[in-house]
C-alpha cells in the first residue's frame, strides 16, 4: 500500500506501528493478567488464559495489519489446509532471519492454538515483552552447558525438570510450541563453521526437542514441520519492515511423532540418543533438498 514511499521511510512507518500495536495489546493483556497474578488457581487459569491467547491473536492480527500496509511481498503457501485450531502442534522451521517469527505468526494465527517459543530464562526482565510472555506461559528456560554441568554435577537433569514444570501450565487449553532446531539464524559462515553436511541450513540440535517430547510429547497431535525460503534475498529485520521482503514461501508438512521418542531419556540413553539424531538428520536431509528444489523452481525464466 506504502510502496511509493522511500524504502527507510516504510521502515520508519514499520515501527511506528509495530511500538504501537504492542504498547496497545499488552496494555490490554496487563489488566486481564493480574486477576492471574493475584488468583493462581485453575479455575481461575482456565477462565483467563483463552482470554489472555485470544488477546495475543489479536496482537499477531495487528502485525499481520501493518505488515500488509507496507510489503509489498507476494505469499506463496502450503500446508494450512488441514490444521486444526483444538490441538497440540510442535512446531518445526529452518531460521535465517528474526523475519521468520512474523513469517510464522502470520501464516499460524488462528490456524493452530497461540504458538509459543521456548524463551531463556533472562528474557522474562525485557521490558513490556519479558512481561507478556510471562503473562502468555511462555515457558522460561535455564539450559546448563557440559562444561558447567561437569563442575556442578549436583544440577545434571534440573533443566529437564524445570521444562516439565514450564510446561505444566499447557494441560489447561491447547497450545503449540516452536522450536527452531538449528538453534540460530542460518548464515553461510556459521555453516562452514560447523561443517554442515547441508547446503541451506546448519546442524540441528536434537538435544531440545528430546527436551520437548520428553515433557509433553504425548500431547502433541503432530509435529509441523515447516520451511521458509526467501528466493529472492533473506532479509534482515531492518530490510523486513522497509518492505524489502518481495516473496516468501512457506510449506508445511504434518508428521506424525514416532513413539519411540516420546519420554525417553537423551542424556542416559545412547541408543535412544543415536536414533533421535539420525531421525532428525533424516528431516533435515529432506528439508534441505526442498530448499533446493523451491529456489531452482521459483527463479525467473531467463
């Protein structure tokens, strides 16, 4: 709609809007959040959190708004058909840009239960949002390194712990969890960094999703697993908001979760670790060679 405007303009006008849509909706969510903050009984939890995810919708609906004001961007997706807004999802995606959250939200809303992401234990003290994803059970997490878990032995499986708690507050009202398996944004040098044996994406970290389906695997419905490839050029979130994103392609597959993986122990068990790896390199095989395919199929003819 803004196309005729100068690029750093749009971005200008981006952010403006996006300061604006969260100062509104979380205004809105901080006033129903404190009947959950005085009153934490389940009663009172089952009333307030479809209201307190419904208010989150509206906030990823006004994202979606000013995102259509100011890209320019043409949308090609596949997989939404099929999803059901009453169930459990662990959800999937390759990462190459702080893009793909809004990418994702704006595909997923109203689709498939709020979509939460497993969050560090630090970000709960960000200003405003540190406060709604409190307010929206955003499960808070403390991970300890080998390094740290070999001097303190005595805290070896307290992170495990601590995500089946966070993830206590689920058994109330559906929800959907996104993990991005690689762990970070894609980058060429972090790929040859890690000797990737993939083209478009770096090693993923079967470790957390073991995390996940060992705490609430046996809820979920399906893992979707999704990819998002940018043919023309990935953005960085500045090119994002000035409606440098000119296409984006977005596909997602429902895949049923083995049993086998569902509450098995990673850190103990080195079959069940070696098999997790090696299903999850078999995915990420396949997704890469779809990457492959979506950027040779959507080049222009020359």
């Amino acid at each position: 709609m803004l196309n005729f405007l100068p690029p750093p303009l749009i971005g200008i006008i981006s952010s403006v809007l996006m300061g604006l849509n969260i100062l509104f909706w979380v205004t809105i969510l901080f006033l129903f959040s404190i009947f959950k903050l005085i009153l934490p009984f389940k009663p009172v939890r089952k009333m307030i959190d479809p209201i307190l995810h419904g208010i989150a919708q509206n906030w990823i609906s006004g994202n979606s708004g000013w995102m259509r004001l100011t890209q320019k961007a043409t949308w090609d997706i596949q997989g939404v058909e099929d999803l059901h807004y009453d169930g459990w999802y662990l959800v999937n995606s390759n990462h190459q840009t702080w893009a793909d959250i809004f990418v994702l939200q704006h595909v997923l809303n109203r689709k498939i239960p709020f979509m939460k992401f497993l969050t560090k234990q630090v970000l709960i003290y960000v200003p405003l949002m540190g406060f709604a994803w409190w307010a929206l059970d955003f499960p808070f997490l403390r991970r300890y390194s080998r390094e740290y878990l070999e001097k303190h032995p005595e805290m070896r499986g307290k992170d495990l712990e601590a995500t089946r708690k966070a993830c206590e507050k689920f058994s109330l009202t559906p929800s959907s969890i996104m993990n991005f398996l690689e762990g970070t944004r894609f980058t060429e040098e972090k790929r040859k960094k890690q000797n990737a044996p993939y083209r478009h994406l770096l090693n993923p970290k079967a470790g957390g999703l073991a995390l996940l389906l060992n705490s609430m695997g046996d809820k979920f419905r399906s893992m979707l697993n999704i990819t998002i490839v940018y043919p023309e050029a990935v953005p960085d979130f500045w090119d994002f908001l000035c409606g440098r994103m000119t296409k984006v392609i977005v596909r997602i597959e429902q895949i049923s979760i083995p049993e086998q993986f569902i509450h098995g122990d990673y850190e103990k068990d080195m079959v069940f670790r070696e098999a997790m790896q090696q299903w999850v390199h078999q995915l990420w095989t396949a997704k890469d060679r779809e990457i492959d395919q979506l950027l040779a199929t959507s080049k222009p003819p020359s």
